[in-house]
C-alpha cells in the first residue's frame, strides 16, 4: 500500500519533471525562436491558426448562439418576477463577455483541437516520426508544438471575440421576438454594464485557455505509450484534463477578479 | 579480450548499460563500429538489439557508460555541436517515418531546408537525385499515405541520405516487405557501401539479409553479446546459441514434471 503510494508520487514527480521541461522548452522556441533565422515555423502555425480558428467557426457560432438563447431565456423568467425584464439584455451580455464566451469557446476548442493535437503528436510518436525528427537534428518542440500553442494564441481570443457577439445576438433575438424588447433599448441596455475591461478580460482569460489547451494536448500527444490503443487513451485524456484545467483556471480568474474589484 | 577489426572504428560503445525500472536490458556492452563496412547487429526480439540502435543514434541516454560517435558523445556536447555530429548520420526506421503531413519530396528535403542555406532550387535538385538513387524518380509529389510499405522505406531512405552522411543506421531493412522488394534494398545498402564508402549498421533478425549484406557481425542476446566478427566466422562458430538461432531452432526448455505442478499451484 505505501510501496504504491510511493510509487505513484515518484510517476507524478517524473510526469511534473517532463512537463516542466516541455513548458520550458514551449517558451524558448516561442520567445527566442521567432528571433533566430529559421528558428519558427510561421507557415505552420498559419495552418493551426486555420485548422483551430476558422474551421471552428460554424460550430462556434451554432453554440454560441444557442447559450446566448437559452441565457436570455432564462434570466427573463426569474426577472419578470421581480418586474426587471429590461435588464435581461444586461445580464447576457455582461455575463457572456466576462465568463461564458471565454469559456464555452474553451471547452469547444479542447474537444475539437485539443484532442486533434494529442492525437497528432501521439500518432506520429507510435510512427517513430518524432524519433526521426530528433535524429535528422530538428527539434520536435519548435515543429509540433510552438506552432500548434501560438497558433491557439493567435485563434481562441478571436472565437471568443466573436462567440461573445453571436450569444449577444442571440439573446437579442430572444429579447427583441419573445420578451417585445425592441432592438435599440436591447442594444442600449446590453451596453449600459459592459466595459472594455470587461472584454479585455475575457481575452486574457482565452490566452490562458489557449496556452492550457495546448500544452496539454501536446504533453499528452508526447506520452504516449503502445499502439493505436494508447493514441486513443490519449486523446481522451487529453479533452478531459484540459476541460477540468480550463475550468478551474476559470475560478481562479473570476475570484481573482472578485477579490480585486 | 581484444577483437581485431577488419577497419578502424567509427562509433565505440564503452560499458553502455540500460535500465527500464529493475530491468536490465542492455549489460555493460562494450563494442565497435567498423569503418565503411556494413555492421549488423542480430538478435531474436526482445534481445535488446532495438535498444542498442537507439542508444548509438542518441534517442536514448544511456543509463550507464558511454556511446562515442567520431570522437564525441552525443550527450555531452552542446545543440550546435550535437547538429554538426547529428548531420553525419542518417537513420532509416522500420516503417520508413515519413512526415505524413508532408510531401515525399518535402520529407526528402526538409533536413536541407532547415540546416544549410541552399537555394529552393538547389534542393529540389538535391532531392531528384537521392529519390533517383532510391528508384523513386518520379514520385516526390505523392504524400507518403499512396506509397506502398516498400516506396514507403524507399523515401525514407532518399531522406535518411538526404545531408550524404558518412554514417547510416537502417533499423529492420526487410521487415514488413516481399523477398524481391527485400533483396533489392539490401542491394541499395551495398551499393551505398560500395559507391560512397559509407558506415552502415543494420539492426535485423533476418538471416538471408544477414547472409548477404554482413561484413562484421554482433550478435545480442539478453543484453549482451554473443557473436563478435565476421560473416565468414560466424557461419563457423560452435556457439550452441548462435547455431540455434542461425539454424532456426526454436526455443526447447528442459521439462520438469514437478516443476510445473508446481508452477500450476502457485497461489492455490
């Protein structure tokens, strides 16, 4: 029983070693690479920032447009009780653009680019591409994983930007066609509480979001043990560790947030 | 015991060891490459010869002892260092490791991209000729999934010759492949010899590409070695090991009636 404690906290201190060394790794070839001749792959990480960004648009905006719904619906029934149903438009916009924009644009892109990732590198791991890789002197990190993490960078705060707008459009549309709101006092409304530090926010959580994704799709992808089978595990392991971190990131930043203001 | 090589050495293994947890899998194996010879290294699986061939193209840091490629270890030199040794080889893995991402001839051409400051133009030249030299003319534009298993190590190898290193390691060259498509990489790999001089160490379990490649031969069994030297004495040795494997013989364990009640009860 301790025999097995023990060795589970050696593994875990071997997996945070790995880790630790993958960040490490992540940010030289982030931060110094683009300084070196030759030393980023632009052309890559224009691809990620495609394959993340834009071909997650359609179901990004079906989504978004859905919570955007669904929130206006919701805050109209508990507030027409209290006679405030104007403030529905408040509640959806500030509440989108500050938690569930970021958020529910996070979860998206774990489940569609995070799981692509891991299942990318993991696969080319099995292949013995990676050890090709390493022996023709090319570094995995700089080719795999500095243009997947930046490209998210570059491709998250942007879905959310527009995830922000559909869902206040959505709820507009709530607002304007069921509750007999008419567009402008919606549109008026919806701005009376919303701030630039409102949306600044919600960006800089995306960029958390997407270096989480990222990093942990790709650490996943890196260990990967056996065949087809262990690709597989990591996939999945991969959507769930970075869902469960993005939202406990998510805490963290909004009582954070409530702790300042 | 000294071995008196039929060349100078090229990569030296001094004590390398190898652990995975308690298990040893490579045991204080001290060996030499020989100089513009073909040097295979034979072995059933789980031998360790696999491990051998990673630690001698520097996947792997050595748990103990030393791999020494042209004077140096790979582990202690810097990146810069280490690129300028690392040109100097070339690998050739089982099933090819093409990027499948990319192109075969962008496969071919990526160390000469990303290395030198050859002109696109130069490269694409460069890349001709090594897919030429593999029989592959022709098919630098296909993406590595419409190749068969045999264009497939085809390609790699254009890749592996792609920077002309004075080292090649081919891991299992006949594995996977028909006899005709087999024979004719073997006869790549002594064309390579023959043409360029090139040190070429082959990891396989093979026998008729062992025949017909070998200039100097290590046999690994558990980790060590069991055959040291030429193809010629080799097919010579007494050694029941080497006999059995080389006659193909399997594997009979001496029975024990008791023993294996035994065995059968544990637990009970």
């Amino acid at each position: 029983m301790i025999n097995r404690l023990g060795k589970r906290v050696l593994d875990s201190r071997k997996n945070l070693n790995e880790l630790a060394a993958l960040i490490n790794q992540t940010a030289y070839w982030l931060v110094v690479g683009p300084f070196r001749p030759k030393g980023f792959k632009w052309r890559w990480t224009i691809r990620q920032v495609v394959q993340t960004g834009k071909e997650a648009v359609p179901i990004v905006t079906l989504i978004a447009a859905a919570i955007g719904m669904i929130l206006a619906l919701q805050s109209a029934y508990q507030l027409r009780r209290v006679g405030a149903l104007t403030m529905v438009a408040t509640l959806v916009s500030v509440s989108v653009v500050r938690e569930l924009g970021p958020l529910i644009t996070a979860i998206i892109v774990a489940g569609r680019s995070g799981s692509a990732f891991a299942a990318e590198i993991a696969s080319m791991k099995v292949a013995e591409e990676v050890d090709a890789m390493q022996t023709m002197g090319l570094h995995p990190v700089k080719f795999l994983v500095a243009p997947k993490v930046m490209g998210l960078i570059i491709a998250l705060p942007c879905l959310t930007l527009m995830a922000d707008l559909v869902a206040i459009l959505g709820g507009m549309a709530v607002g304007v066609m069921g509750l007999g709101i008419s567009v402008g006092s919606y549109y008026q409304q919806s701005l009376v509480f919303l701030e630039v530090p409102d949306v600044i926010n919600g960006l800089i959580k995306s960029v958390f979001f997407a270096l989480i994704i990222s990093l942990v799709g790709c650490y996943q992808g890196f260990s990967v043990t056996g065949g087809a089978e262990g690709v597989g595990r990591r996939t999945t392991s991969s959507v769930v560790t970075a869902i469960f971190l993005v939202i406990l990131a998510d805490v963290f930043f909004t009582l954070l947030n409530y702790v300042v203001a | 015991m000294t071995v008196e090589y039929p060349a100078p050495i090229i990569i030296e293994t001094r004590g390398l060891t190898a652990r995975y947890g308690n298990r040893v899998i490579l045991d204080n194996l001290s060996l030499g490459i020989p100089k513009g010879l073909i040097t295979v290294i034979l072995g059933g699986s789980g031998s360790g010869k696999t491990t051998l061939l990673r630690h001698l193209v520097g996947l792997n840091k050595p748990t103990g002892g030393k791999v020494i490629i042209m004077g140096q270890s790979l582990w202690d030199l810097s990146r810069a260092e280490e690129l300028k040794v690392r040109r100097k080889m070339g690998v050739l893995f089982q099933g090819g490791a093409l990027f499948n991402s990319m192109t075969v001839a962008e496969n071919v051409g990526l160390a000469l991209r990303e290395h030198t400051k050859l002109d696109d133009k130069v490269i694409n030249i460069v890349t001709n000729m090594k897919l030429e030299q593999v029989g592959l003319a022709g098919f630098g534009d296909l993406m590595p999934e419409q190749l068969s298993g045999g264009m497939k190590k085809r390609a790699g190898l254009a890749r592996a010759l792609a920077m002309d290193p004075e080292i090649l390691f081919v891991d299992e060259p006949s594995a996977g492949l028909d006899p005709i498509t087999a024979a004719g990489l073997d006869e790549l790999l002594i064309n390579l010899k023959q043409t360029f001089k090139m040190t070429i160490v082959v990891v396989t379990h093979e026998l008729p590409s062992l025949f017909l490649i070998a200039d100097w031969v290590y046999m690994i069994d558990k980790g060590r070695i069991l055959y040291t030297g030429t193809m010629e004495n080799m097919k010579k040795t007494e050694d029941p090991k080497v006999r059995q494997f080389l006659d193909r013989r399997p594997d009979r364990a001496e029975y024990d009636p008791e023993e294996h009640l035994r065995s059968l009860m544990a637990g009970v």
